[in-house]
C-alpha cells in the first residue's frame, strides 16, 4: 500500500438546530474531510476544529495550513502507510492534534480498507453497540430545554447532557430534576468557570448527576482536584485532556475520576488508545465525546468506543440530531432499546456520498506524489 494522492475539502453544514454551549451560539459546522488514496482504495478522516478558536486554539484555517506545509508532505516524503508511523512521525510537530487526527483517522480507515476489517477489530474493539447519549444545548428558555429533553428521552436516548455556564446552572438543573426525576443527566460547563464559583458548583451535588464535565479551563488541573475534594459528583476532564501522560498526573492529582475521551483532542486514534488503556488500568472509566461530527467521524467515534473500558453513555448520536442530510449511506441510527450499532464492512463501515459532499464544499485541494 502506497499513498498516491491525499486531497482536503472544506464544508459547511447547516445544524437542524442551533447550538450554543457556554462558548457561544451556532447555526452551522464548518469543518475539513481528508480522503487519502491508494491503489484505487480510499480512506476518509475529519478534521473537528472549528472556524473560530473557542473550543481550542485550532481553527479549520490553521489546520489546513498544517496539514498542507507539513503533515502531508510528512506522508509523502516518509511512505507512511501505517497509522502508527504517521503518529511517530507528526511527533516532532507541537501542537496541532486535531489537524494530525483528521490525517491519521483517513490513513485508518484505508488500512482496515486494505484488510477487509472494519476498524473495531483492527483496534481489538468488544462491543457490538454502543449506548447513545445526547449533548442538549443551552436553549432561549426553560420550557423550550425541557420540550428538546423530553423529545429525546422519546426517541429512546439513555443518557442526557446538558451545557450549563454562570447564571444557566443550578436552576436549570432544579428544573430538569424536577420534570424528569429518573433519567440519567449529567452537565457540561465547557470551562466556564473559575473556584470563585465553587460554592455554585457544589449546589450541583443536589441533583444525582453522572458527572460534571470540564468546570474549569483546560489549563487547570489544580483547581479541579480542589474542587474535586469537596464533592461527592464526580468530575470529568474534557478539554484538559489532552495526552496520557496530562490524564496520568490529572488522575494522581485526583482532579476528576472520569475522562472524556475526543479523537480530534488527543491527536489521534493511538493517543486516544493509550488513554484508554491507562485509565483502564487504574479501573477510572472513560466515555467517547463528540465534536458535532458528520457521520463520517461519528463512525470512527463509534468504532473507537467498541473498546472494553468505554463504560458510559457517549456522545454519539444519531444522525438526524444535527443534519437533516447526513453525508453517509447508510445514516446513523438509533435501535429502539437506545444503541447504536456497530458497522461491519471494512474500515468505517458507512459509505460516504461523493454528490452530497460536493454540495457542501466551500475549498478543495489536491496533493500527489
């Protein structure tokens, strides 16, 4: 297997609803598609930064530009047909995870491709589906978050997240708990606050939730194992997750005690692996987290989640959440009982549309030996 040709789309697709976390409100996801060839077999990745760098310093402008100077030509000049080789190889190049993920997940897909596997059982994957849960904006209004939550819970949906930030908290959660005593609900506050609003945070333990996701920003995981130690809720690290080595001393630092794990975060399929195994390791469960993916990505997430230590409901929705036309065949569904399965043809397993991402492509570029 040889890389012949690696091409880059940039798209646009409009959400069904818009969603807003404490980071702000959006309409649409603009993102890139990585699609890598060889010998007449092709793999796809996505690239999950977004255009304004809010989640992370990576936007889908620095991404290309990455991917285009230096993780391509890396492809190229090195013969990199191995994602693990790719992963070795990008090391020297700080930063930039998202942008080596998109890569490495397209070179993913065409090695399951190329042995007629699909990528659970390359990655030694178990299950054969996964729980869904769904990620619930914040909304204009509290009849309007409950009516969003309620139809869900009807689509069958096991676990319930919704994004919290200052003032949007603790009533919130109080109204929720109030209408839906039983359901499984945890918060998500995207780094939105700092210890000066510990005494706000530990109200949050009235309400029987999951966990509390990301309290404080990435950078701080001292303030997180403070606050820890005064609540029974657990806290999970999202965005403060970013290597092994950062949830090793996050763990021993006792700032959460369960991990978020995000492909397009940790720079990878083997980064996202080796977290896995540690926490594994150290019985600290983790759950796949979603970054509003096309179906394209939202496969690779599901695949990744097969592994044994993904113990809770993830972010992995299905397809008609966030887009009324996704860009696979077939779309991601639901069963009646709340799962997703798992597919089985090789590499993702779902069959991207080449018509419906030509609709949606804002940029495109090749790239060949």
């Amino acid at each position: 297997m040889k890389i012949e040709r690696i091409e880059l789309s940039l798209l646009e697709m409009p959400y069904v609803h818009y969603f807003e976390t404490s980071l702000g409100r959006e309409e649409s996801r603009t993102f890139i598609l990585v699609k890598v060839f060889s010998g007449g077999e092709f793999g796809y990745g996505e690239v999950v930064a977004d255009q304004i760098p809010l989640y992370s310093y990576e936007t889908t402008s620095t991404a290309w530009i990455v991917l285009k100077e230096f993780l391509i030509p890396t492809v190229f000049e090195s013969g990199i047909t191995d994602p693990k080789d790719l992963y070795d190889r990008v090391q020297p190049f700080k930063g930039h995870p998202m942008a080596k993920a998109g890569l490495e997940l397209a070179l993913w897909d065409l090695f399951a491709k190329a042995k007629g596997k699909p990528l659970w059982k390359i990655y030694g994957g178990e299950k054969q589906e996964i729980p869904a849960g769904v990620s619930v904006g914040i909304q204009d209004s509290v009849e309007q978050l409950l009516d969003r939550i309620r139809s869900f819970l009807d689509e069958g949906y096991q676990r319930i997240k919704i994004k919290i930030k200052p003032e949007w908290d603790v009533r919130i959660c109080e109204e929720v708990r109030k209408e839906f005593p039983d359901i499984r609900l945890q918060v998500d506050a995207n780094g939105a606050y700092s210890l000066k609003d510990r005494e706000t945070l530990k109200k949050l333990d009235d309400f029987d939730l999951l966990m509390i996701e990301q309290p404080f920003p990435a950078y701080d995981l001292w303030d997180h194992s403070r606050l820890q130690m005064e609540m029974k809720t657990p806290l999970c690290l999202d965005e403060s997750a970013v290597s092994q080595d950062t949830v090793r001393k996050a763990l021993e630092m006792g700032s959460c005690r369960i991990i978020n794990i995000k492909v397009g975060r940790v720079g990878g399929i083997v980064e996202a692996i080796k977290i896995h195994d540690f926490c594994q390791q150290k019985n600290v469960p983790v759950w796949c987290g979603g970054m509003l993916e096309s179906g394209i990505g939202r496969a690779h997430n599901i695949h990744l989640a097969t592994l044994s230590n993904f113990a809770l409901p993830h972010d992995l929705s299905a397809s008609k959440r966030y887009y009324k036309q996704d860009l696979i065949e077939p779309p991601i569904e639901m069963t009646s009982h709340g799962t997703i399965e798992v597919p089985h043809s090789p590499g993702i397993g779902v069959f991207p549309k080449e018509d419906r991402i030509k609709q949606a492509v804002l940029k495109h570029e090749v790239f060949s030996l």
